[in-house]
C-alpha cells in the first residue's frame, strides 16, 4: 500500500499524459486486430511470454535464460513477418478511418431522414397538422423545456401518434435531437418578418421562426392543404412533392452541401436563383 501512494504522490501531468498514449496505441492495436487470425497468434505470443517470465523468476535457469535473450531479437524480427497481412489490413483501416467516419454519419442521416420522411408523407395524406425540428449544431434545448420530454426512438409511428388530432401533444412542434424525439408539444417562436403568403398559418410561421436564428431544419405538413413544407435560414419552400422530400432534407442536412447553394436542388434555392446553373 505505501508503494501505491508513493507511486501517486509523484505523478504529474506528463507521466498521466505518457500512459494515457501509451494505453492508446494498445487499445488501437487491438482494435485493428480484431476479429482477425492475429488473435490466436497474439493470444499464444502472450502466453509464451507469461511463461518465460514466470519461469525466469523462479528459478536459476541460465540456459533457458540465454536462449530467449537470444531469441528475442528473432522474435521481433519475425512478426511483422507472421503479421503482414493484418499489419497491412491494419494500415488500410487507418488510411480509411475518415471515410469510415463520413460514411456511417451518412447513414444515420438517411435513415434517420426516411423515417421523417415516411411520417410527413403518411401525415399529409391525412391531413394531419405537423412541425418536425431536427436540431443541428445550434442546441434547441430552451425550446424543447417548454414541452414534454420523450427522449424516444424515432418512428414515423410515434410521430403519427403525436400528431393525432385527438391527442394532446398534436399541436406543437416535435425537436428530434441526434436521431431522436427529444421532445413533443413545444412551443416554437413565430418568425417577426412578414412572410410572402400572408395566408400561411401559425405552423409554417413557427417552422420559419426556429430557423431564423439557429440552423434547425423544420418540416411542416398543412393540416387544411396537406401538402408538405420545409423551412430553413428563416425562408420558407412549399409545395415539396412527396418524392423530392427525402433528397430535400439530406441535401440541406449535409454541412458540405449547405457552403454550396449551386449545389442544392433547384427546387430549393430561393426563386431569384431558380434555373441559374
């Protein structure tokens, strides 16, 4: 037990930050090997390694003692060489990691977009009133106090239920945070500019006011014309056919397509910029 303290007492943050890398590079190691035929092969190196060093301690053994300082050398030598194949599949995992990245955010965004999707889609066709926010980088937290907090699995089945006309929540707006519902029933704020179509209601004024000051996203679906709408940088595109909702979303979504108006869809620029390639 002194040792443990005495051990404590002289640590630093250096000698924290050495281990800590240290710990790094073996967690990744691991990692990479994984599920690979490197594991038997490194649990058996592991094993002659445990051996040799009991043995070496317990007794005076000056042989066995000379053939693995001998071997050792060899030992390193030769396990790139048994390793080849992992330490290259290796190398190529770290040279993918990126992409590897890039790709599975990809993913939780369709899938999370379809699901949105579907649910909007299924709404309009009932002519049931709705508001989906997805939050971004731009935290809604203040907003989703003023409702009911979920924190549930996002299905266009809960979102129908929410939105139901005969059920209490309907009238509000949904947040979906990092694939989703945070919370139902919220109180959005109204935009303060004077929209184009003086007929829109509260809903699509509320969609347009999120999105003003934060880069939320809102889907709005017209209870008395059941089509769809998305508001985003506090303006308003209506009229998004059912087809086109889903391509919609992600091309807004994606940060690398938002630096990049000509890159969008021409049925979401603004109008001035429709047809201008």
């Amino acid at each position: 037990m002194s040792d443990f303290f005495w051990v404590i007492q002289r640590l630093n943050w250096l000698a924290v930050l050495d281990i800590a890398l240290v710990s790094l590079i073996f967690f990744v190691a691991l990692l990479l090997v994984r599920a690979t035929q490197a594991v038997p092969l490194l649990r058996g190196l592991l094993v002659l390694g445990v051996i040799s060093v009991l043995l070496s301690g317990a007794a005076q053994l000056p042989t066995f003692n000379l053939v693995m300082r001998t071997a050792l050398p060899a030992l390193l030598v030769a396990i790139p060489v048994i390793f080849q194949p992992e330490l290259r599949r290796a190398l190529e995992r770290l040279g993918r990691f990126n992409e590897m990245l890039i790709t599975a955010r990809k993913s939780e965004l369709e899938v999370m977009v379809r699901k949105i999707s579907d649910a909007a889609q299924r709404l309009a066709a009932r002519r049931h009133g709705a508001l989906i926010v997805i939050e971004r980088d731009t935290g809604l937290q203040a907003i989703i106090e003023t409702g009911v907090p979920l924190d549930a699995e996002l299905t266009p089945e809960l979102l129908l239920t929410i939105f139901d006309p005969h059920t209490p929540l309907h009238d509000g707006g949904v947040i979906i945070r990092q694939g989703r519902v945070a919370a139902a029933g919220c109180v959005l704020p109204l935009t303060n500019s004077a929209p184009a179509d003086v007929r829109i209601g509260l809903r699509h004024r509320a969609g347009i006011g999120v999105t003003e000051g934060t880069d939320a996203i809102a889907v709005i679906v017209s209870e008395e014309r059941g089509s769809i709408s998305i508001a985003h940088n506090g303006r308003l595109i209506r009229h998004i056919e059912p087809g086109q909702l889903q391509s919609a979303l992600i091309a807004l979504a994606q940060p690398s397509l938002q630096k990049a108006t000509a890159r969008l869809p021409d049925f979401l620029r603004p109008e001035s910029e429709r047809g201008v390639s």
